[in-house]
C-alpha cells in the first residue's frame, strides 16, 4: 500500500471528540477492538460497536504512542487511503474521522506509519444497510408507511411519499426557535439576522445562548428519526464531530415513546418527542424515533436496534457523547429497561415514569388476569361485592380491572390490525393463514413458531393460579366464591378467545423468554446504570389506570434478586397533577438534573464496566428517594418507598397489588409458569367441608401454584447483545 500526501492533514484541538467520560460503549467494544503490534497504534469505532456499524459510515479514532510521529501515520478502509478524513490532535495523540464507504458486511480498517511498515492495527468492521436489520431478525411483513402522516414538529409539514418499500425520504434538516413569549416557531427562511422575538437560554453548563433548535430527520431501519439540539446557524459552521455546535452540552437524551396496541407492521407517526423546552433549554441533544414509540413497534429487540442506529447517526453528526440517557414513560419504560439491561452501552442512565418492567409478562400477565376476573365478574350469577371483587384483582380500584381488559386484547391476532390490508388479515375461518397481529406474533423472532399451528409460540400461562387466594384467607371472600371462580375463570386459546380450561404456555416460548431477556432479568446492563423512576400517582384515577405502582416495585425487587442490591436504583412518587410524564413536573426536572450530576460523578470515578456499589457512591447527595405529599404546595418527604404502612408515602400513595400477588406471588412476579404442589388444607385459614375440599381437589387435579419455588424454566439471560437470525433461534 502507499501512503498519500500528507498535505492535506488538519490539526486542531478536538478533545472533545476524544473525551468520553462514561465509557460504557468502548469498553463494550474491547473484545472486538484490535491493538497494534507492540500497542503503538489502536483502532476504535467511536460511533458504535464495530461489529454493528450502519449505513455505510463511522466514526473512527486512531490512539498514536508517543515516539510514532503523529503525520507518519495513515488509515485505510478496504485498501484505500482515507486519511484525509481524519482530524490531528497532538494534545490527545489521537487522528478522529468520519469514513464513508463501507460495504455491506466485513471490512478492513488498517493503520500504518511510514516509520516502520509492520507497526500497523486492523480493525474488522460489520456493516449494515441503513434500513436494517442488525440483530432483531427478518423484517416484518407487511410494513405500513407513515411518511404522509408523519407531521414535522413546530413547522406542521409531512414528510411527502416515501421513497421506497422501505419507507425511506429524504433526509432533511430544519431550524425553529424559541420566542420570547414562551412558543416555538420556525426558523425565518434565508435570515441574515436574529428574528426580534428570539428568546435566550441558560444551559447545564451555564453558557447563555440565543434559543435556536437545528432539528434532523430522515429514515432510518425503516423508522423516521429526529434528533435536535441547540445551534445557532448565523454565528457556526455546519456541525460535524470536528465542529460541534458550542451550545451542546456533550449530552443526549433519547425519549422513548408509549402504548403497544397497534404497535406492529407500520412505521410510525411520532417519534418519543424532540422538542422538550427544558431538555433543549439546558443543552441537551434529544434524539428519537417513530419505531420508539410502542404504539407503532411493541417490541424492545427492534427499538433496541434503532435506538443503537440513531445514536450511531448522532455521534457521526456532533461526535461522541458523554453520556446518553434513556427517557420515556409506560411503552418508553418498557423499552428503558430492557434496552439498558439486554444491550449495555446504549444508554447509559434511564429516567423511567409510570413504569412496568416489560410488556410480554409484568403487563400482559396482570392485564389477562384482570380480563379474565371481569369477564368472570360480568357473567357469574354468585353475588360478589365491588369490594370483594377489588381484593380479588388487588387493584386499589376494581375499575382498573375493566380499565385494562380492553388494552389486554393486545394478545388478539385480530383486535389491532387495521394497519394490515383487510385481504391479508388472519380470521380463522376465511384466511387462516393470514396475517396475525398482536404481541405474540409480533415477536416470532424471539419465540418462534408453533409447528403445529404455524402461529408465533405463546408464553402466555395461568394454570394452578388460586385466584383470591389472601382474599379467602383474611376472610374477605367465601369459599364458595373462590371455588366458583377459580373452576370458572379459565383462560385464552391461541386466538384469545375465552375458553373453559386454563391457558397453558408454550415451554420452549417460556424458555426463549428468560434466555433472551424478554422478561426484564435486572442483572445485565440494569447492574450497572442509575435507574430513576419517577411515578404520577394513577392508582386512584376513578375509572382505573394501567400505569399502577405496583410496578415499581416489581423491577427493584428484580434487581435486588439479580444483583444482592437495588442501590442503583432511586424511585420518586407524587400525584399526577402535571400529568403522566412531564418536565413541567419540578420533581422530574430535578431527576434529569440529578441523573446528569450523577452519570458525570460516575464517569469522572473510573471507567465501566462499574458495579452496583459504584453507582451507589456516585449517587448525588440531592437525590433522595421519597414522595411529594398531595397538598396545594406540595412538600417533598425523603423516606424508602418500600411499601411500609407506617410511611406517610405508603399513606398518600397506596402501592396496592395485583392478582398474582392475591394468589400467592411475590411482588417480583418474574414467575411466567409456576411450579405445582399437592393441594395442601395448610394454605388455607379459613376451614373446607369435605364437598369444598373434594371440589378443590377437582378444580386444580394437578395441584397448585408454589411459588416459594422458582418458575418452570426460570433462569438467567443467556448473555447480552443476542441476535435473532433465525425465528426463535437466539444467537451471539
């Protein structure tokens, strides 16, 4: 190879290129990394894993020892020089570019100097097509484009047709900014001069800056991305990781939008949200995209792997990140959960609000159960009271139960496919072999397909559950009524229809399930990354909510099982009066101040990976767990939210429980199929006839639920970064 002119080699100070305080990523990346002979020179992908780079580009960074002159070295991709792609700093020993030309698949990155030939570092890179996949397996078909529904923030305009079958446009780029009377409006076309009304802000770094958001979109892994971030165009050149915009903080949220029904075979038509006044305000970037938001992609292995692309693309733009942090409440806490625990290095803290720990168990279990007691409820000729009925579901509420059973027909293959053509539509009678929408088949990468039925293999499994259990324990209800529900509550068939006999799970699907993560085990990347979880208090809401607290504490009890310890995880409680999730809320805006003041303590302390004790330490002394109390004027109360009665919080906002927990679960309620017992007369404190007890006997033959015993095929994740080549086939 021969090496180029140096001529065109530029030098200037880009520390903050090379700067990544919390280094979760490239330390990710150092089983696939390649050291020089002799270590003079390494190779780095600072965009990304070098094994998962996307669309053809990268950003990449070459570590020179002392003794190698910085202007002998050269970098070649595939065999070409492409060194004039690269920035010198003396002051880091570092040559940072932003290299296009990759091909689909393996590459050669190698670094020379002209000192001594054989001083040289390769790195192999992967890359991938910019509309996917990378790990989450065959696209989805058919796929729904919502580039003409898909209305640009502030400036109100659609994104037009889209280009291709992937949902492709153009990408573009667009400026707005804040008025002095507290609303966005569109940057003034070819201005020359700063608009009258143009607001200031103060930033997390306390640089006063005139209030002007440069907003990217365009596609990406058939998803339409945004990513904003404070940039004054009249005064800056074009950013790019040489040339950052000097308001940007070096931080980024990614937001993380709700929902799940719907949420499959389309694009989308909404990203997470990136136009937060207070994120922007403070100098954040915010980056987002339409397949984060679960009401169009309920799935977290695909809105893990758009949100690794849409951060890769971030970096390639303004360079590294100091540290990104996953934002997003219900659908977006699902997603911050299992993003951060089952591909580390993505984010690296999570604000989560009105939280769950993931969709396909902690949801879908407790919205079956509570469909499946109301449907009992509605039917019965048994007389049952609204209170009887409440202590059964656990809810605070009993109309919570009603609440989620219409969000529970998520597991219908019918209930929610309007995106799909009605030709294509499953129906078991005239097209049995059509499309089936819903969340199991949604997911056929992870769990596979039922050979028998062709459908996507279900978890999803109820049998030996004593329904009301406590409740006929503390006496609330009879034994009549808990014999009559529990020999008639029954369960789903494969098109969740209602049928008599309990819904049996697929093993291989309850297996794939804790393997693969998808149930949220707390011991991957959840070990090492502050959590904060902040909550609007819905358990009261009059006609029920699904967003109940019991969550909460659900995912701590998870990391404390995982882990010996949950210290890495703060959770905050108040009522619901800014709603769900909002950063009016002055509580939430001191935990993303918090979080940032935490990850920064974190990173200045050493390098990842870090431990739960790590993270604890570094936790900022201003962050305190507790609750606002439900005054006027609300007044902030630092206690354990760990559901004590004693507590003023436990008093304000009940964590009530669920109709597992009713029937003998712990508050993890990690358990997808129990483990069975002998029915056993100690279980019960209330006394049983010999005709009760024969009934009993009758209604669960092959015995009961013990949960004092791990679930069937309980066990940790298989590993983490899994990929899904072939259907239910998980791989490294």
């Amino acid at each position: 190879m021969r090496r180029r002119s140096r001529g065109r080699a530029r030098r200037f100070g880009i520390t903050a290129l090379v700067a990544v305080p919390l280094s979760t990523l490239i330390v990710a990346l150092s089983s696939v990394e390649s050291a020089a002979v002799r270590g003079e020179l390494t190779i780095r992908v600072l965009s990304g894993r070098p094994d998962m780079v996307t669309a053809g580009d990268a950003l990449l960074r070459v570590d020179v020892s002392k003794g190698v002159p910085l202007p002998s070295v050269t970098v070649w991709l595939n065999g070409k020089d492409v060194t004039d792609a690269f920035a010198v700093d003396d002051s880091t020993r570092t040559l940072t570019g932003y290299v296009t030309g990759f091909r689909n698949g393996r590459n050669r990155v190698v670094a020379t100097t002209s000192k001594q030939e054989d001083v040289q570092a390769t790195l192999s890179v992967v890359n991938y097509p910019v509309e996917g996949p990378v790990f989450s397996g065959p696209h989805q078909k058919p796929f729904l484009c919502e580039t003409t529904k898909f209305r640009l923030p502030v400036l109100g305009e659609t994104l037009g047709k889209p280009l291709d079958e992937n949902c492709s446009v153009k990408t573009r780029v667009d400026y707005f900014y804040r008025t002095t009377g507290d609303t966005f409006v569109p940057w003034p076309n070819n201005a020359t001069d700063y608009p009258k009304d143009l607001a200031e802000t103060t930033t997390s770094l306390g640089r006063r800056v005139p209030y002007i958001v440069r907003m990217e979109t365009g596609t990406i892994n058939r998803g339409i991305y945004q990513m904003t971030v404070l940039h004054d165009p009249l005064q800056e050149p074009e950013p790019s990781p040489a040339t950052p915009p000097s308001a940007w903080n070096g931080r980024t949220f990614y937001t993380l939008g709700g929902g799940c029904v719907n949420g499959w075979y389309r694009q989308g038509s909404s990203t997470g949200g990136v136009t937060d006044t207070f994120l922007l305000g403070r100098g954040y970037g915010v980056m987002s995209s339409s397949l984060n938001v679960y009401g169009a992609n309920c799935a977290d292995v695909t809105a893990a792997e758009t949100a690794m692309m849409v951060k890769e693309r971030f970096i390639e733009r303004y360079g590294p990140i100091k540290h990104t942090i996953g934002f997003g409440c219900s659908g977006g806490a699902y997603q911050a959960h299992q993003i951060v625990d089952n591909y580390p290095g993505i984010f690296d803290g999570i604000i989560v609000g009105c939280s769950f720990p993931e969709m396909t168990f902690g949801t879908v279990n407790f919205i079956t159960d509570a469909w499946l007691l109301h449907e009992y409820f509605t039917e019965t000729e048994i007389p049952w009271t609204k209170e009887q009925k409440r202590a059964v579901t656990g809810f605070l509420r009993y109309e919570t139960a009603s609440n989620v059973a219409v969000g529970a027909r998520r597991i219908d293959p019918t209930a929610y496919c309007d995106m799909v053509p009605a030709s294509q539509r499953y129906h078991p009678n005239t097209n049995p072999e059509g499309v089936r929408c819903g969340v199991y088949d949604h997911a056929v990468n992870v769990f596979g397909r039922d050979p028998d039925t062709g459908f996507a293999r279900r978890p999803l499994d109820n049998v030996g559950v004593q329904y009301g259990l406590a409740a006929l324990n503390d006496g609330t209800i009879t034994v009549e009524q808990f014999l009559d529900l529990n020999a008639r509550i029954g369960g789903f068939d494969h098109d969740a229809n209602i049928v008599a006999e309990r819904t049996v799970g697929d093993p291989v699907a309850i297996r794939l399930g804790y393997r693969t993560g998808r149930l949220t085990h707390g011991g991957g990347g959840l070990a090492t990354v502050p959590i904060i979880d902040y909550r609007a208090y819905q358990d009261d809401s009059p006609n029920g909510d699904i967003h109940v607290r019991y969550h909460t504490l659900s995912m701590r009890e998870r990391l404390r099982e995982a882990n010996g310890s949950a210290a890495n995880h703060v959770s905050l409680l108040e009522d619901d009066r800014y709603g769900g999730f909002s950063t009016r809320s002055p509580l939430l805006r001191n935990a993303i101040v918090q979080m940032d003041r935490w990850l920064t303590t974190v990173a200045a302390r050493g390098s990842a990976p870090f431990t739960v004790g790590d993270i604890a330490k570094a936790k900022p002394a201003e962050l305190q767990e507790g609750c606002n109390s439900r005054d006027e004027n609300p007044v902030f109360v630092a206690q354990p939210l760990d559901r004590d009665p004693r507590s003023e919080c436990e008093k304000w906002y009940p964590s009530a429980s669920f109709p597992r927990e009713v029937a003998g679960e712990g508050i993890a309620a990690d358990i997808v199929k129990c483990r069975l017992k002998p029915v056993d007369p100690a279980d019960y404190d209330v006394p049983l006839n010999k005709k009760q007890w024969q009934r009993l006997l009758t209604v669960f033959p092959d015995g009961v639920c013990d949960y004092s015993r791990p679930g069937v095929e309980q066990q940790p994740p298989m590993g983490t970064w899994l990929r899904y080549p072939v259907a239910g086939a998980p791989a490294f």
